[in-house]
C-alpha cells in the first residue's frame, strides 16, 4: 500500500449537524431532529452531496421552509458551514502518515462544506489529489465510487488503503479490492498501520 484514501467527517474533523439545526430553527422551537432528517441526511442530502442541486439552491430550498426562522440564504450558509471542530489527534496522524505515504482524499460532501474545510483547516491543504462526491457524483457507500477512482488514478487496488468511520464505505471499498480501516481513533488507526 502506498496511498490512503482519508474520509473527512469524523477522520480529520468532527461534525456537528445539530448545530446547523439549532441555528436555523426559530427560537423556542425543539424540532432538530425534523430540520436533521430533512436536510442533513437522506435522500436530498444525498442529492447534494453527488452534485445535483446547486449550493444556492440548496441554501434557498431552507430559505424558503416555513419551519426554518427567518434568515437570508448568507445567514444559513454560514451556519451550514460552521459545524466543524478539529478531530482529536488528526494532526498528529496526518503527520505520521504522509511519512511513508501518499495521502488523498475521499469525500462524500458537498462544495460548500469542502471549500469551508480547505480554507480553515490547514491539513485538508496541499494534499495531491481530493475525490470529493459532488465533483464525482457518487457516494463512497457505492463501489462504483471506487472503481472509478481505479479507472481514473491508474493505480492498482492493492496500493489503496481507506480510512473511513463508516462500515458501509469500508464494505463498497473492499468490493472494489481496496483494502480499508474503520476508523474509531486516530491511536487505534496508527497501530493498525505503522
């Protein structure tokens, strides 16, 4: 193996949806979970994150729900964007890895939150190559997203390892040859490597 594919969301930074969620509802309101279903997850989010609905769209789709409070589509993006803190020990990782390896990225996100993420968090930068869904338009729980990063990069399955948290990138993945790590920890992954 000489290339890791490295997930975003829960690999290299915590994400926060409820606090999109809490945002944008009005005041005294306690339907999370609704505005979460709606937008953060599913069918729509989906749609999203492969590319299909433009950002203003997207943005202007929450504008325009009577369940959100009233606020401009500049308001929402912001607050669509800041859900993010930095992953305990993903610094420290990423360091130790791009040691002896190449280091990508492979994403399921949309271009809001990946344009957020390059410009505020320093090790997203500089990577060589970034195979992010809604340039793609394929989610990593498909092997189809990575068998078309086979056919794009050239490179032989064996030489891929991914790091993902979730068991249904990691099983598209191995459909696909590419050998991956469930990711818990950034001290269990590293053991499970080096």
């Amino acid at each position: 193996m000489s290339t890791i594919l490295l997930d975003i969301g829960n690999v290299l930074v915590s994400v926060d949806f409820l606090s999109f969620c809490r945002g944008v509802l009005p005041d005294g309101s306690a339907d999370e979970q609704s505005i979460c279903q709606k937008y953060c997850q599913g069918e729509l989010k989906s749609r999203f994150d492969r590319g299909m609905i433009a950002p203003y769209d997207y943005m202007a789709m929450i504008e325009a729900d009577p369940a959100t409070k009233s606020s401009s589509s500049l308001e929402i993006r912001v607050k669509w964007q800041n859900i993010f803190t930095p992953m305990l020990g993903a610094e420290y990782g990423v360091e130790i890895l791009g040691r002896e390896h190449r280091l990508w990225i492979m994403s399921d996100t949309d271009p809001l939150h990946f344009l957020f993420l390059l410009n505020n968090f320093p090790l997203l930068k500089g990577r060589e190559r970034y195979y992010l869904s809604y340039e793609h338009g394929v989610l990593k729980n498909s092997p189809e997203a990575f068998r078309n990063l086979l056919s794009d990069s050239g490179v032989p399955a064996e030489e891929f390892l991914l790091i993902d948290d979730r068991p249904e990138n990691c099983k598209a993945a191995s459909e696909a040859g590419i050998r991956s790590i469930r990711f818990t920890s950034w001290p269990e992954t590293l053991a499970a490597i080096t």
